[in-house]
C-alpha cells in the first residue's frame, strides 16, 4: 500500500463526518483543499520535472476509489483536478511549467466545445460559457474546448486560462454532489496566446508515465468510473445496518454483485496495464471494448444501488443521514455525460 493511499485511509473517517459541512457550504472547506494539496493530489499525473507525484494506473484509480470513500464530492473533485495532468505534454515545456508546477496548480474546466474561438496575430481571440467546472472554487487554471472557425472551416480546440480571465457563475444547485461546487465560467473576447492552446491528446514531446499511453476516453471511463465505485462502496457499507429483515436475502445479493463489479473493474485494468508499462499501446478496437466494459460494470453498480435503497429502513429517507447523502451524490454522478443516458 502507498504512503499516499495510508494517508487517506486514515484521514476518511473525520472526512466523512464532514460530509453533511460540505454539503452545507456547497463547497469542500478550505483546510481540507489545503490538505489535498499538501498531499499533492492535485498532481498524482504532473511529471515530476513540474513538481508532481505521478503514480501507476492501479494505484491512481485506488487512490480516486479512497478519496470518494471518503467523500463524493472530494472524490469527483481530485479526479477532475489530477486528470487534467494528462494534458501537460500538449502544451510545451515553459508554457506547462507555468501552468502546472505552481504549489497550487490545479485545473478545473469541461470538455463541451462551449465557446467560439478566432485566429488573431499571435494567438486566438476566445469567448464562451462553459458549465460544470468542478473545483472552480480553488483553481488556477480552467479549460474549456471551443469551436475555431478559420478559412470558412470549423473545428475544435482547447484553450487553457488563468483565473484573473474567467468570471465564476454560481448556479450549481444540484441534487448531489453538492461539494463540488460545479458552477459555470464565462469568458468575453479574450486573447489566448497560441502557446495556451492545445488539442486534447496531441502531445508536443514524450512524458515517461505509460498512463499518457492510454486514450483521453479510456482514462476518463477509468477514473470516473472508480469514483462511481468508490461512492458505491460507501453506500453500500453505510446500507448494511439498515436492511429490513424481510429483504435481508435480496438485499445480500446486490451488495454481492457490487463488490464483484469491482473486482471484475481492476481485473480489467489488470489485463492492459502491463502492456502500457512494457511501452505498448491498445488497439482502437481494445480501447472501444475496455470503456464499454467499464461503463457497463460502473452502470450496473448503481442501478444495483437503486434496487437495494427501497429495500432499506425508513432512516435511509432522510436528507441529513449518511447514506442519503452518498446515495444523492451517487445518483447524481450518474447523471454526467460519460455515463448519461446509458
């Protein structure tokens, strides 16, 4: 077990009797987002030439899998923050410096092309309302894609700006998840110089982590699906206590088969990782079936919590109780768009 990971497990119970603070301020307190970043998971993809701790995919999804134990909302955010780590090698080395090696440095941002973009000398001229930017509360920098419209053709790009250029809107007014404080930005006619643009996945030079191996799709169904897991496995442990007697059969079923989704979940990442490590890479083909798999197991994860909930005491209906407050925040996890609708 990492240090990392110790550090967690020890650290979840007092995060989770934070759990109905957090929901109250609609944001994570500032010492424990001092706290994250003094663990630098904020970093855990950062190479370590800008100060970051980057970890093995096993490990980085087990410590997303403990955090959202610990708290939803804490969970989703550091997946939000570390994850855009993957972008580092698609900026060059100062302009990556400058955003990602700062003690402080975290990125918040949504990958909905939002936002129009124009060539101008030297860069782009940007603007656009994006929504959902998880952590906006406590980041340095947010992303967002546009649409570039050039030479009577439209494509997308993203584009990376520093706090002083956006304006926060406070509408995240969500059924869960709450601690996330996932509000909407908006930029106005902003330049971007052409150092702070990027194509998602278009590396400028080779970053050592065989994590930069996998597909931005891929790294997304994984960690975003540990998180889901992660919230799971806390709503089930908090569930056991409160089963009715009737039920208690059923209701063992389904925490069965969520605990074996889980397991099926890392033995998935069991079987490519080592390839990566040994400096392979997935077939499109592969990479299809792996997210496909993952969203599947993730999925069914919590449409087996949904079928335990009715099977639970009356306590469970309450708002301030523990397990409605993971059950709202795994809900509405449920609700994003890598998993919408599925």
């Amino acid at each position: 077990m990492s240090e990392l990971l110790a550090v967690i497990r020890a650290k979840a119970p007092e995060l989770q009797e934070r759990g109905a603070e957090i929901e109250r301020l609609a944001r994570l307190p500032d010492d424990i987002v001092d706290w994250l970043f003094e663990t630098g998971a904020f970093k855990l993809m950062v190479p370590e030439e800008f100060g970051g701790t980057p970890l093995p995919l096993p490990e980085l999804l087990a410590v997303l899998e403990e955090l959202s134990v610990a708290d939803g909302s804490i969970g989703w955010n550091v997946n939000n923050g570390t994850g855009a780590g993957y972008f580092v090698p698609s900026f060059n080395k100062e302009t990556a410096r400058r955003l990602f090696a700062p003690e402080r440095a975290v990125c918040a941002g949504t990958g909905f092309p939002a936002g129009r973009a124009r060539r101008v000398s030297g860069g782009y001229r940007v603007s656009g309302l994006w929504r959902y930017a998880s952590g906006c509360q406590y980041a340095s920098v947010f992303t967002g894609n546009a649409v570039l419209e050039e030479n009577g053709t439209e494509s997308v790009r993203a584009f990376a700006f520093f706090r002083e250029e956006v304006r926060v809107i406070e509408d995240w007014e969500a059924f869960g998840l709450k601690g996330t404080a996932s509000h909407s930005w908006h930029v106005d006619d902003v330049f971007v110089p052409e150092e702070r643009s990027f194509v998602v996945g278009g590396a400028l030079w080779p970053a050592r982590n065989p994590v930069y191996r996998l597909s931005f799709s891929l790294l997304a169904a994984l960690a975003g699906g540990v998180v889901r897991i992660g919230i799971a496995r806390r709503f089930f442990e908090l569930a056991e206590p409160l089963l009715r007697p009737q039920f208690q059969d059923d209701a063992r079923r389904l925490i069965v088969r969520a605990a074996q989704n889980r397991e099926l979940f890392y033995a998935l990442v069991d079987r490519f990782w080592p390839r990566l490590v040994a400096g392979g890479t997935l077939a499109p083909e592969e990479d299809e079936v792996a997210i496909e798999t993952a969203r599947r197991l993730v999925n069914d994860t919590i449409r087996t919590a949904q079928k335990l909930f009715p099977l639970l005491r009356m306590g469970a209906l309450w708002e301030k109780e523990p397990i409605n407050r993971v059950y709202r925040d795994l809900l509405t996890s449920a609700h994003a768009a890598d998993l919408a609708g599925l």
